[in-house]
C-alpha cells in the first residue's frame, strides 16, 4: 500500500490563499487504508475548509486515482462543479495529485505527503512519478514532480544545462522544469516560480536512509 | 564593503572589470596551478577556480585557490552542489573565507554523468538558488542554515552563473532574478558567441532592473580551433555558437586559426561592453591561460585598476 499522511490545515490553507471556491476529491484506494483520503475524510476536509470561509464546488471520490483514464472519467461528471472552482484539492499519494492534474487544466493542491510507497508504483505505470520524498512539493510545481523527474532534483530550476525541452543528461529525458515552467504558463500561474523556495526536509524522506524514520 | 573583495572594490569603484579562471589538475601537482597563475596575474582582477568542472576528479577549489593567492592572484572558489550537503557546503564555506579568499561563485554543477565517475551518486541537497541564500545569511545574519547564530561571518562577495542561452528562455531572467533575490553580488554569463541574443536577454534584465542590483560580467571564450568550435555547438547543452562564428575560423589558413580565434574573442569583448548594463568580462581560456594576457591587451583592458586590500 501506498502510505500516505495528510498536510498540516495551516499549510493547506497557505496553498489556498488565494483561493475562495475549490473541488475536493479523495482516494477509495491506499489514501482510505491510510485514513487520509477516504469518504470520511473528505467529508472532515470539506467541513474543516467551509469553516475556514472556502467554498467547497463539489468532492468526489475516485475508486484508484493512480489509474488516469478511471480519474479522467470520474472527473466528467463533474465538470461543472470543477470548472467553477479556481482549484483542485487532492487527498492521495503524489501519483494521484500527477495523474489529476494531467486530466484537468487547473492547480490541483496536494492534500498529502508520500511517506512511502510500499515497494509499488500505483496503477500508473509509466515512468517515475514518485520518490516518496515526505514533504510534497507538487503544489508550487503544476503537479509535475522534480524530485522524480528532475535529474538534479532541483527545486529552483532549471539549471543552464536545459536544451529544447530536454535534459542535459540525455537527449531522452525532457527537462522537467521545462514542463513544469509550460504547464504554470499555460495555468497563468508563473508567479508560484518567482520566489525562492527553501531547502529541504529530507530527514522525512526515505531517502535519507530507510531506517532512519521508518 | 560586504567582503575584502578586490573584485567587489573594483566593480563597486566603477571599473570595468576583467575576471579569468583557472582549471586545477587532475592530480596532485602544484606546480600547474603555479605555471597558470603566471598568465593571469596583473592582466585580470580576480581569478575563478572551478570545482570539479564537468564532473572529473581534481584537486579542490579551495585548495587550488590557495596556491594561487600564493602567486599573487585573487581566488573566486567555485562550489557546486553536486557533492556536497548543506553540512558540508558551511564547513568550506567557512574554511575559505577563514583562509583569507573573498569571493564564492555559487553553483548547481555539472551532473555526475559527464564526469569520469558516471557511477557516483549526485548529491543535489541544496539547489544553486538555495546555496546563495545560505551562504548570504552566513555572511549578513551571522546564522547557519538551520538557524544556529556563529560569531565571526564569512565575509564573501557572492556570485551566481547565468545562461541566456538555456531553455526556456523566457523563463531566465525571472530565474536570475530569483538568484539577485536570493543575494548573488555579481554573475558571470555562460559563454557568449551569440552576442544579439545576448543582447535581447540584457534587455529583458534591464526592464527588471537587475542590472542596477547585480553585476554583470559577460562570459567570452577565445576558440582554438574550428573543431572545438563545432563540438560547442553541437555537444555541450547550452551553449549556443552561430555558424557565422565557425564560418570566420574557417576563413584562414589552419595554422592562423588560434589567433584569429583570439581575434574574434576581443571583437566579441568589443561588442559586449557596448551592452548597457555590463559591468565586466569573465573571460574562461581553459586550458589556453597563457593567451590571457594578449587577449586583455588587445581588448585595451590593461592596467588593470588598483585598489587598497586590508
């Protein structure tokens, strides 16, 4: 299972600052074995966000979210309910908030850190997507993931090696900066890229060695 | 004055200033260091020592740094957050500056898979962005990166790189300004053959103002040889060479090539200080340091500027 753990309100409510309508959907998968993206808990979200003075355009709850083409269909049927909302609120695993925001032209927040992937990559199979880093950074990245995707896992990017949209590692590998930096352009919200985001907290990540936390 | 900087004086005094870079040997000969720093004293201001460039083993930075300050020159230490956490990036970032060298060039580094240890693990702990930001609130807020206070600062003058050639484009002057943000003192370009983009990104930087917060030192690079030219252009990610570039080193006779490569490098000098908003060269002839002072001459830039040290 895909362990995940829900973000601090206060940090939620950061990411919606400048947002008074947003669409909340959870996970029927790992995120509800985790109690952190089930029914429950969107209904806790949803009531927790409506105190806060958000307004909450509709939730929906979405079998797999890791599986794209099931978020893509689900999400149809609420089209108008996510089209008058300025934002999407996720409550899964960094897959799920990628696969979401592949399917909809709209910041889609991350509800949840990834603390660990138990070993399994969800339904999405292709390509790393996920490197369970802990501390989840899709929110200020357009939901493309630079700690999988960047080769420099850079959080400022991109670095003076990127090319034509590719990777100076290897003409194989798209820069993910340049896909972030098309994807906020295309949302109009370049501006999350205009200030300096801090280094990191790697001591939640797995990577900093797995029997140091977990 | 943040530093002792002879560089920091010089570009704050309103020269025009000249910097040079030096390459440390894959090994442990000083010598190297020494032979090199013969052709760069007294022609250029201050001199960078790369750290590891394009990812081969050498002799560190600060270490090569110091032989040079022997010598007579100014060190900028290169540091790339290739190798090193944030731990150690303060422990030499300290070390330095308590060694007496004034200026850190802050960098993100070329990926371990060019190097000569492919197999390495890349360390990225901190982003270049991130390394200026620290090692300014070392030096202005006398506190580590975890908030801890020290009592003596490092007294750096603090540089960052910048690529106008790198994609996406549009998106370079909103990272530089993020770096000018973040507390980088001046920026030394990537390698400039294309002047007229050049040109349309100081543009760009001047609309935002950063040419009146930041220095600018224009990066140049003499070519010596039409081959080298054609792997620039072809092999290494962001660089950007015109054919016309190639076109004028293929105009003369093969054995005329270094010199007419040299020639074109001061042309292109020429061009870049008639650019609103550069303040000085960064001039990198890598393996080639004994041209340096016939460049600096043939570009009028000599003598260089005095200024007092403590």
């Amino acid at each position: 299972m895909l362990t995940t753990e829900q973000k601090p309100l206060e940090q939620l409510l950061e990411y919606l600052d400048r947002e008074k309508s947003v669409f909340l959907i959870g996970c029927r998968g790992c995120a509800e074995g985790c109690h952190t993206g089930g029914e429950q808990e969107v209904l806790d979200m949803k009531q927790r966000l409506e105190e806060a003075g958000k307004t909450i355009t509709g939730t929906s709850l979405i079998d797999f979210m890791c599986n794209e083409s099931l978020v893509r269909m689900t999400l149809q049927a609420h089209e108008d309910a996510i089209l008058s909302a300025e934002s999407l609120l996720a409550l899964c695993c960094g897959i799920g908030v990628q696969a979401t925001s592949s399917v909809v032209d709209k910041i889609v927040h991350p509800g949840c850190n990834t603390v660990s992937m138990g070993g399994r990559h969800g339904e999405w199979r292709e390509g790393e997507r996920c490197m369970e880093c802990g501390d989840c950074v899709l929110e200020f990245t357009g939901g493309i993931c630079p700690i999988a995707r960047c080769s420099k896992m850079l959080l400022n990017g991109p670095c003076g090696g990127s090319s034509d949209g590719k990777c100076e590692v290897s003409p194989d590998v798209p820069c993910a900066w340049q896909l972030i930096i098309e994807r906020l352009t295309k949302l109009g919200r370049l501006d999350k890229l205009e200030r300096i985001v801090a280094p990191k907290d790697w001591s939640v990540s797995l990577m900093s060695g797995a029997a140091s936390k977990r | 004055m943040k530093s002792n900087s002879k560089l920091e004086k010089i570009l704050e005094g309103g020269h025009f200033a000249i910097t040079g870079e030096l390459g440390p040997p894959a090994s442990a000969n000083p010598e190297v260091i020494r032979k090199k720093a013969k052709y760069l004293r007294g022609n250029v201001d201050a001199v960078n020592v790369t750290d590891g460039q394009t990812a081969v083993a050498r002799m560190a930075s600060w270490a090569a740094c110091l032989l040079g300050k022997e010598e007579g020159l100014e060190p900028t230490v290169q540091m790339t957050c290739r190798d090193r956490n944030r731990i150690a990036l303060q422990m030499d970032v300290l070390g330095i500056a308590a060694l007496g060298i004034n200026n850190l060039l802050c960098l993100t580094g070329d990926h371990q898979v060019f190097g000569n240890h492919p197999t390495a693990k890349g360390v990225y702990d901190l982003d270049s962005i991130q390394l200026i930001k620290m090692v300014k609130d070392m030096r202005d807020e006398k506190k580590f990166q975890c908030g801890d206070d020290m009592d003596v600062e490092p007294r750096l003058f603090i540089g960052a790189a910048a690529n106008p050639f790198a994609d996406p484009f549009e998106f370079r002057v909103v990272r530089l300004a993020n770096k000018v943000a973040a507390g980088a003192d001046f920026i030394q370009t990537q390698i400039i053959y294309n002047v007229e983009k050049f040109a349309q990104w100081m543009e760009a930087v001047r609309d935002r103002g950063l040419d009146k917060k930041v220095k600018i030192l224009a990066g140049v690079a003499p070519i010596k040889s039409v081959g080298a030219a054609r792997y620039m252009q072809t092999k290494v990610p962001g660089m950007d060479v015109p054919e016309a570039v190639i076109e004028r080193l293929k105009g003369v006779p093969k054995e005329d090539v270094p010199k007419e490569g040299v020639r074109q490098c001061v042309d292109i000098m020429n061009q870049l200080r008639e650019i609103k908003g550069v303040a000085g060269i960064h001039l990198m002839a890598i393996e080639w340091e004994e041209v340096v002072p016939e460049i600096v001459e043939q570009a009028g830039l000599l003598p260089r500027p005095q200024v007092y040290q403590a």
